[in-house]
C-alpha cells in the first residue's frame, strides 16, 4: 500500500464523563453515554518513496529516527506498533484540539488505524481502542478516560460499562426515530472559545478520588446515576427528560470543578437558555470547548448565538467509526 486514508469520530458526551477514569471505575464501575458524530480526525499515510519520517501535525517534523518525533501520539504510536521504512503522515482534523468533543483519543486511534493498515492487518474496533488507551494512558500517563478512544474506534451511540477489572462492555443504544430526528436536528455544538488539556483540567479530580475523597466519589457516583438517566431518556424518546438530565449534568460537574466554568461560558449558556435551549451541557473537562444544546427552536437558538459570536459545528450521527482505505 502506498497512500492510506483513514478517518476516527469526534463525539459528544451525553453523560458519564470523568466515570470512565481508573482512579473511579477500578473501585466502582464507570458508566458512560457517547455519541459519534460525523466530524472526523483526518489522515493520509504515505510509504511510497519515504526515505525520513515526514509528519504533519500542529507543526512539520522531519526525523530519520521515530524516536526523535516530538508528538508524543506519533511517536510512541510508530515506537510500538511499526518497525517498516519510514512514511509520511498528514494530519487535519474539524474542530480544535483540547475543545471537549475527544480529539486526542480520535487521534490516536486514527494514527493507529493507519499504521496497521501499512502493515496489512486489521483488528477490531475493541483492539484498536484498547491500543490507544495504552498509549495515552499508560504510556504517556495522561490522565483521560478511556471513552474518547472508544467512541472513535467503534462509532454509534453507545453505552460503555467500564469494569472494575478495565474490561469495556460497549452496548449500542436502541433509539426510536424521535431521539435519532432529534439528534440531527435539535442537538446544537456552538464553540465557547478556548482550549485545554483535558489531563491537566482532570488531574486534581484523580488526585482527589485516589484519595477517596467523600465529595468527588459522591459527585462521581451522582454522575453515574444521571448518565444512566439519559442513557433511559434517549431510549424512550423522552427529549424533555434528556434536557433535565443535561442540566443536571451541568450542576454536577460545576460543582465537582468550578474552574471549568469561565464568564464567557456562563454567558454563552445564558444566551442558549433565553433563545430556546432547554439542555445545555459542556463538552470535555471544562476550562473552554464546545456546548451542545438541546433546542426545540434551534433556528432561534442558532440565531441568539451567532449574535454572541459563538460558531456553531454543525453535525449529524457517525455509525461507522475508525475507517481506512488504501489508494494503492
């Protein structure tokens, strides 16, 4: 194969998140709701011709050694999973890195896609997850959860069971033509500003949790319990029921990190509550990133906002997940 294409989801987290962390889900279980949306991580991997390594990230690399790549992904991706001639790889993505719609974990399992596709192996969606949390995980000791690597890997609208023992059940969600309408066309992404690392924004949590402190495992737990009452209004087609959970998401994680909420935020979900929103939840660890909006108005809402200066990503459903094809 000389030229690979592939392409991992974003997503948006419905529930759960901060539940899918091991300093929680190795004691209590974790429980997330994600949903895949068709706003991707984009690659093209070349090993026609290459005599360096040639990446193209958020900046150009040219090594003759993987070990010199200063990505991180990259370079424990190509460390651990190639050992053929040196390749190029380019990289673009639909939304900011750091913004709360999982572009890291996508990345990762995009990289790794590619790879294996160059090596002429395929595995499954659940291998390729798993080989993803290993590198940003524990390779790199990021402190992320394990839904974002999931959600790119397999796509759909899911429910993940993170065992105590690190093991994953992932459970595609049955949803009535309603919720799938609703999705599509009353869930609203509109961009905050801003971007962080979700590995610096969660690492006090963790601290916190090992620590087995009372109020974050209350609040953990707490978020577990609302994640499993949206999993049960989606599958109902019970929209107004997701709303009330979102704003209880909300309050949940403000209140299990208050710095994840700036002015500009606050403002914004105002904004979206005065034009129609009736749930609105931030997206990732908070600090900036994206609010997804749940509108029975959305032409109000998206006006209101676009006159607050907030973008709007648009988006629909990925059912797919992490794809590839070679070009030759």
């Amino acid at each position: 194969m000389s030229v690979i294409s592939t392409r991992a989801p974003l997503r948006v987290s419905l529930g759960g998140g901060g539940t899918d962390l091991s300093s929680y889900y190795r004691e209590h279980e974790g429980f997330v709701v994600s949903a895949a949306i068709d706003r991707y991580v984009y690659m093209l991997t070349s090993t026609a011709f290459q005599s360096r390594f040639r990446l193209k990230h958020t900046e150009w690399e040219e090594v003759d050694d993987p070990r010199a790549i200063r990505h991180p992904i990259l370079r424990e991706a190509l460390l651990r999973h190639w050992n053929g001639q040196p390749l190029e790889i380019v990289s673009v993505a639909d939304a900011p890195a750091g913004t709360g719609l999982g572009s890291s974990g996508a990345y990762t399992v995009c990289v790794l896609k590619a790879i294996e596709l160059a090596r002429g192996s395929e595995s499954l969606p659940e291998e390729l997850a798993e080989a993803a949390c290993v590198i940003e995980i524990e390779l790199l000791e990021r402190t992320v959860g394990k839904q974002d690597q999931y959600a790119a890997a397999h796509g759909g609208v899911n429910a993940y069971t993170f065992a105590c023992d690190g093991s994953v059940d992932v459970r595609p969600l049955d949803l009535p033509e309603a919720t799938l309408r609703a999705l599509r066309e009353n869930f609203l992404l509109f961009y905050a500003g801003g971007a962080r690392s979700a590995s610096e924004m969660l690492s006090h949590q963790v601290t916190r949790t090992l620590a087995r402190d009372s109020s974050v495992v209350e609040n953990l737990h707490r978020t577990k319990a609302i994640a499993r009452a949206s999993c049960a209004a989606l599958e109902a087609g019970d929209l107004d029921g997701c709303a009330e959970v979102m704003n209880e998401q909300w309050a949940t994680k403000r209140q299990r990190a208050p710095g994840m909420v700036t002015p500009r935020i606050e403002d914004l979900r105002a904004t979206a509550c005065r034009s129609g929103g009736s749930g609105v939840m931030l997206m990732g660890a908070g600090g900036g990133g994206f609010l997804l909006v749940y509108t029975p108005r959305p032409a109000d809402t998206r006006a209101a906002m676009a006159d607050a200066g907030s973008l709007e990503l648009r988006f629909g459903l990925d059912s797919g997940g992490c794809v590839g094809s070679s070009g030759g």
